[in-house]
C-alpha cells in the first residue's frame, strides 16, 4: 500500500491595514497591505479524484460496451494519436480574462510516496491519472451559473456516462460518493474521461452515440470524490487505467513520447483572471458555498459601501501562477481615458492562485470608467459607470442595479437610484414577492424563501432590470 502523502495547493488572499497615506493625485486616503496564507483542500493520494475501485468499475463497463456496440471493429485504426483540443470553454456573456488553473498534473512517478509531473516539478500528488483544472475566482459561483463547460476534445463514441449525483462536494474517498462523468472513444482506440460534472448537465446524448470535437457535453462542479469545482480530464491509449498517457510532453514524461494537444500550453501560465471593482470586501466562503462577491459596475456618488468610507469602493485583482518579485500594475481611468490613480504591488511569495484587494477613492466626473490590471505584459480591464447628483443621467445603466450580498441569507439590500418597483422571481417565472419604493436602497426581508436561484426584476421609468441572486 502507498504512503499517505498531502498535497495542498496554497491560495493568497491580501486583506488592506488602515494605515493611511495621503495620494497627491486624490487628495483621498489608501491603505497598506499585509499578506495573509489561507490553505485550500485539494484532492490528494488520500483522497484521489478516481478510486482504484472505480477504476476497475469503468473499465468493465468500457469493455461490456465496446463489444456490445461492436466499436472496435467498425473503427479503423489511425497510426497517429488523437489530437486533443482544450476541454473547456466559458459560457456566452462571461467577461472575466480567465476562469481556470492547474490543480494537479498526471503523476509520472511510479514509487510509492513520491511524485512528479511531466515539467519535472511538483504539482501533482502521489498515483494522480489526469489533469486537475479548477475554476476560480468564485469558483461555485460559477457552478451556479454554467459559466464554464466541458467540450469534447477530440471527436468520439460515447461509451460510459453517469448523472444524477450530488454536485456540491468538499470530501473525498471515505464518503463513497459517486461522480457525474464521461468517456469518449476516440477514432484511434484511445479513450477520455471528463469527470465531477455537474448535476443533469451530461449530454443528453445515449452510450452508442457520437459527439464532435468543441461538442457541450456537460458542466463544470465538484460532484464524486472532489474537494472542490474542477475538471478531471484522462486520456488512456486503449481500454484500460495502464494504459494510461499524459497529453502533455515533457523531458519528465514517461508515458508517451510526443504531446497529445492541438496546442501545448506551458507548465506555467502567469495571468490575471478577472479585475473588478467591489462595493466592499470580496467574502470568500468555505467549500461548498458560493462567495459573496459584493461586486458592481455602477456607483451614484455620494457613494457609501459597507464599512467604506465615502466614496471609496475596493478594486480586487485575482491571479494564477505568481512567483515572488514579480509585479501588477494598476491604474484608475476617467471617462476621458486619462490616469485618475496608479499603483503597483511587488509579491513577496509564490502562488498557485491569489488574490489583493486595495482601498480607492473613486473618481469623481461621471461616465464610464475603467480599472485596469497589467501583469506578466498582459492587461485584464473592467469597466463601471460614475453618475453624480449633477451628472448626466444618460449615464445611469439599468443593468448595473447594486444587488448585496449575494449569495444572502436573511436580508437583501437593493440600490435602485430613483423611484422603481421590485419583484422577485423563482427560476419559472413567478413572480413571489413585489415592492413599490421611492427610496434609493431598500432592504428586503428573504428569509421565508428557500434556498436557491432567484430572479430580482427592477422597473423604472427608464427600463427593467433583471438580476440573479441565491438564497442560501
């Protein structure tokens, strides 16, 4: 039996001191920083994103249907491997620069107790068969609203699938829970599996049935032995766990002899995956919550955030592949495009993920604004409105209604800016309660619904406005 040996991937999360500096440019207040480590469970040895059981499971039902569907021997044999595209993609809509990072590679140490991936470094943990890609920022978030799919990658017939399972876990082996997945047999005899999905996403589509490369065939989450939402993508050369290859080469390979990817990605991807701009602190919750993001794209001034000073709002940058000494550069633009504030921040450690958070005085003229993010030679940006009591009401964007917290549990705080009727709305359409107010922020009472998705629809005399939110 293998040595239990953990592996834990460290997230940084940068909260903001209350020192106060004077910037010449504002005349408004910043904040220094402090970094603090906080440790994320990922999946390890001691709890394997696939058990040796359930390999042995799935590769009986591959062998069953193979014969059944007499696949082998209507397909004709390729001398080359498949070439495998990337095996995810972002739903219509989504705006963040980015949405995943590497967990953990396939394990190419075969000694108990030790491990190494295919770039000869250490992400990885001790037996792992595939590639891990998680999702982030607010990872379950983004389970909640189908932002990231899995496609096939590399065309194929459907040989094993599985749905129905719980899709929301933090726990792994011991639990015994099974995994919402899928394998495709490749023209070549070569198999993949995509396995967590989530809940009712897997392709409709039967055991027998093909799919084409870049094809949906479910939905990123965190169901079967996860400790949180990511992929787990296996490629196998023929119907069985030994045959297993890395679709990535490297000189620490030893699976396979040449890469498997349309295009290889590099062992380290340093980027910014999203920068936004926060009525007040980003609240990261524990597996398997969502987060509450407190994220806007509008601010009427005066404006007050919770526990924010008056017209300050937070501007959040989050990040993959950080290694110490390297910088991010920010910058606050003005409608015109000219620089309203700029800094920068030196890491002081490596990262896998990680995230900072600063104070800023907003600016002042209203229009559309930007911040914007520069890291490793590559700018992530995100715009928001600035409208003032003497500003141009052109300026007012139904569609950046402030909506906090979200997720919520007891109370729901609406910003509306001016005289506007509120209904909430189940996933169907019903409308389940329905408010007149004149007042610019209202607080409703919510703690009669049930947990879930719902629908906040705002009407004005300048349009509607619909958003999401989640019970918890």
């Amino acid at each position: 039996m293998k040595k239990s040996l953990k592996l834990s991937f460290i997230t940084s999360a940068i909260f903001l001191m209350s020192v106060t500096i004077t910037n010449a440019q504002t005349g408004g207040v910043n904040f220094s920083m402090q970094v603090q480590e906080i440790q994320i469970q990922k999946n390890d040895e001691a709890n394997p994103c696939i058990t040796a059981r359930e390999y042995e499971l799935i590769e009986n039902r591959c062998a069953a249907n193979i014969i059944l569907l007499n696949i082998n021997k209507r397909q004709k044999r390729q001398l080359s491997t498949t070439s495998l595209n990337w095996p995810l993609k972002t739903a219509p809509g989504f705006t963040d620069c980015s949405y995943y990072f590497i967990g953990a590679y396939v394990d190419q140490n075969s000694a108990s107790g030790v491990f190494k991936d295919w770039n000869c470094g250490t992400r990885s943990y001790d037996g792992h068969g595939g590639t891990d890609i998680g999702i982030w920022p607010f990872p379950f978030n983004k389970v909640d609203s189908n932002s990231v799919k899995v496609i096939a990658a590399a065309a194929g017939t459907i040989i094993d699938k599985h749905d129905g399972e719980f899709d929301r876990n933090c726990v792994g082996v011991g639990s015994g829970l099974k995994a919402n997945y899928l394998i495709i047999q490749h023209a070549d005899g070569s198999l993949a599996l995509y396995w967590h999905m989530k809940k009712n996403s897997i392709t409709s589509k039967t055991i027998g049935q093909t799919v084409v490369v870049g094809e949906q065939i479910g939905v990123v989450a965190s169901s079967g032995s996860s400790s949180g939402p990511h992929l787990h993508f296996e490629v196998w050369a023929g119907s069985t766990a030994s045959t297993r290859i890395d679709p990535y080469y490297g000189s620490c390979n030893l699976l396979n002899a040449s890469s498997w990817w349309t295009s290889q990605k590099p062992a380290s991807e340093p980027a910014i995956l999203k920068a936004s701009v926060h009525i007040t602190d980003y609240i990261p919750k524990p597996c398997p919550k969502s987060d509450t993001t407190n994220e806007s794209t509008f601010y009427a001034l005066p404006f007050n955030g919770p526990g924010m000073p008056t017209d300050y709002a937070k501007f959040f940058v989050f990040l993959r592949d950080v290694s110490s000494g390297t910088s991010v550069d920010m910058k606050i633009l003005n409608p015109n495009g000219t620089t309203y504030n700029s800094w920068n921040y030196t890491f002081t450690g490596t990262f896998n993920v990680c995230y900072a958070g600063w104070s800023k005085h907003l600016p002042i003229v209203p229009g559309v604004c930007t911040f914007q993010a520069t890291y490793n030679g590559v700018t992530c940006s995100q715009n928001f409105t600035i409208s003032t009591n003497t500003g141009i009401s052109g300026y007012y964007n139904l569609t950046d209604v402030v909506i906090y917290p979200n997720p919520a549990t007891d109370n729901l705080i609406i910003e509306t800016h001016q005289k506007a009727k509120i209904e909430i709305l189940n996933t169907a359409g019903q409308i389940i309660k329905a408010i007149h107010t004149a007042e610019k922020q209202i607080r409703i009472d919510i703690s009669d619904l049930s947990c879930g998705v719902y629908l906040i629809k705002v009407k004005t005399d300048k349009g509607i406005a619909v958003k999401e939110f989640i019970k918890e």
